[in-house]
C-alpha cells in the first residue's frame, strides 16, 4: 500500500517539475549560461541532450557553448562584450 502512495506521489512530483521546466525553459537555459535555441527542432534537441544527461548522468556528447554572465554577444566566449555602438569587442 504504501509503495503505491510513494508512486504516486512519484508521478505528481514529475508532473508539477515537467510544469516548471516547460514554464521556465529560457529562464534555466539563462540560468545554466546557455544560448537559447534558434529553433524549435534546435530545442527539442537541446533539451533531449540536457534532460538525458541530468536524468541518467549520459556524457555530453561535446563541450557546450558556455556563455559568461558579463558576454552580451552569443558568438563570443569568456570575458569579452560586444560594443554595439562600434561594432566591434572589447575585454571586460
């Protein structure tokens, strides 16, 4: 009896953490210091690697792009910015 309570609740948990996830995606992709997918088929597949990896402890097939909280510009790395007004980058 008790082991179908605990699945149960097994089964809730996972649904109300599936409503966060789906409600907050970008703001995790943000907090996670990825790029946001250019696509939804670029999502979908971004959040099969993610989920997979998280869920099952699978390796990252390849190192992801990795955005620094001071980076504006999403082709850039580490800790230049962009200078939009100029065109150009400069370092943090």
């Amino acid at each position: 009896m008790s082991y179908l309570g605990a699945v149960q609740a097994a089964v809730g948990y996972g649904a109300a953490l599936d409503a966060a996830i789906d409600t907050n995606r970008f703001a995790l992709y943000e907090q996670v210091r990825l790029p946001l997918p250019e696509n939804p088929e670029a999502e979908r597949a971004l959040a099969l690697l993610l989920c997979t990896h998280w869920r099952q402890r699978v390796p990252l097939p390849g190192p992801l792009e990795y955005l620094h909280p001071g980076t504006r510009d999403p082709g850039l790395r580490g800790d230049r910015t962009s200078d939009t007004a100029g065109g150009g980058t400069t370092a943090a």
